[in-house]
C-alpha cells in the first residue's frame, strides 16, 4: 500500500430511495382512485335502489330489539337468581341474625 486513501464511489441508494417514495406515491394515488371509484359506484347503485337502505335498516333494527330483549332476559335471570336462597343458606338463617331488617 502506498498510503493514499481509496477512491470513494457515490453510492446509488439516494436515487433507489426516491424511486420508492415515487412508487409508493403512485401505488397510493392508484389505491386512492379505486376506493374512491367503487365507493362512487355503490352510492350510484343505492341511489338506483333505494329499497335495499330501508331494508337494511329495518334488519339492523329487529337485530338490535332482538338483542336488546337477550340482554333484558339474561339481567332478569341473574336479578332472580340472586334473590333465591340454597337450602343450605335457609337452614343457617335465624330470626336473631345479624342480617335482619328490623336492625335487632
């Protein structure tokens, strides 16, 4: 080695790392067209088809009494079952408990 420092060759990253931002430009200005497309399609088809909105409400709101009255049933369930006593809790129950409600 003579002591001279080796020649320093510009590198090609900078322009690889512009071309992906140029590419994942495009592929979301392209990703961007097509959901904008088909959401412009549908809208076209449901104004074409008003019946199928109505209908869909009407199913989400059966879906949701339908739920509503699960809920109310399986609250009433645990509401009931919480006020029953096991034999074994009503044989250990006395007129003199602490539990009264006259507080005696």
């Amino acid at each position: 080695m003579n002591g001279r420092r080796p020649v320093r060759r510009p590198s090609r990253r900078p322009r690889r790392r512009k071309n992906q931002r140029l590419e994942q430009v495009i592929l979301g200005a392209l990703a961007a067209t097509v959901v904008l497309s088909l959401a412009a399609s549908v809208l076209r088809w449901l104004a074409a088809h008003p019946w199928t909105v109505a209908a869909a409400l009407l199913a989400a709101a059966a879906g949701a009494r339908a739920w509503r009255r699960r809920e109310a049933a399986r609250w009433d369930q645990v509401r009931a079952s919480g006020l029953r006593y096991a034999l074994g809790q009503l044989d250990g129950l006395h007129h003199r408990g602490s539990s009264s409600r006259c507080g005696t």
